[in-house]
C-alpha cells in the first residue's frame, strides 16, 4: 500500500512537468493513411499529451498525412494541411475549423502596437497568421478566430492603460503591465 500511495504523489507531483514537457518538446510521429480530421486531433492530443479545446465541427478527411514535430508544431502542420485555426495558450491547444471562425475589429484605445502585441503574444505563444492584423493608417486591429481566441484578445486590448493584465502562461500567472502605466 506505501508503494502505491507513494507513486501516486509522485505522479502527481510530475503532472505540471508533463504539460511543460509535452508542449514544448515531445517528439510526436504520426503516419496518416485516410482519417476524419477529428479522429487525427484527438489521435494528436493523445500522443504529445496536450489537451485541445475544439470550436465548431472538425469535418474533412486527412489523406496520405506524416508528421513528426515536437508537441504543439504537429497540430500547426496539421492546420496548415486541413485549413484549420490553431492556437496555444502555453496549456492548451484550440482549434477550430477555419470557416467557423468570427471576426472582431477592435480600437487600440491609447495604448501601442507594440504593447498591445507584447501582452497578446504572452496570452498565445502560437496563433494563426491570420489571426491577427494591425492596420497603422486607421489605428485598428483585425481579430479572426474562434470565440475563445478572439473573446482573449478583446480582453486584452480593451484594458485600460493604467491596468495590469493577468496572464496564465503554462500554469503560472504572470502579470504584465504596459508601458505606459509602468511610469
């Protein structure tokens, strides 16, 4: 019995590690003959151990498919190959097909670009290039993706220059504070 309780703490006490481990680095290989796009995300998932958030229908087949990256970089070259958006917040990869995403326009509201994309790529280690457009000659920024992506960025951006932003970033809480409300 002290064998068995003792394994489970260490498990346990491993668990945040794997997350870490997984998404930064875990070597995954993977050779698709014809699957439904779903059955690959999850397949994925299963293998780097980072968990995924889906949004909307993953429809499609995956045809005559082979990946072998390191965690979060085979759900990017599957995104790349079956037109899907992805992102990862340093827990969690989501991903949503590329033509149930929605679009939000959004003020800058007195702050950078440069700040704005600071705290939005802290918030996202990885997001589709699309993802995220600043147009200079207006001062507005073009956000396309699912609701959980764009809903974050919004957040971001519609904080007040004087506020802290709190950002969970691979488990741990980092607060960021703009340039502007540092002086």
């Amino acid at each position: 019995m002290k064998l068995r309780v003792s394994s489970i703490t260490l498990l346990i006490l491993l668990a945040p590690l794997t997350v870490q481990a997984a998404a930064s680095g875990q070597d995954v290989r993977l050779n698709v003959v014809s699957q439904p796009v779903a059955d690959v995300v999850d397949t994925l998932s299963f293998m780097s151990g980072i968990p995924v958030t889906t949004t909307g229908k993953l429809t499609g087949q995956v045809e005559n498919w082979s990946v072998k990256e390191e965690g979060v970089a085979a759900f990017e070259a599957l995104g790349r190959v079956s037109n899907l958006f992805v992102a990862f917040d340093g827990i969690r990869v989501i991903i949503a097909p590329k033509n149930d995403i929605t679009t939000v326009i959004l003020e800058q509201k007195r702050r950078g670009w440069r700040g704005t994309r600071s705290a939005i790529d802290a918030l996202f280690l990885l997001h589709a290039e699309d993802g995220i457009r600043y147009d200079p000659a207006s001062d507005l920024i073009i956000v396309r993706g699912p609701t959980a992506f764009v809903s974050a960025v919004e957040m971001v951006v519609n904080r007040s220059t004087v506020e802290t932003v709190e950002v969970i970033k691979s488990g741990h809480v980092e607060m960021i504070t703009p340039p502007a409300a540092a002086n």
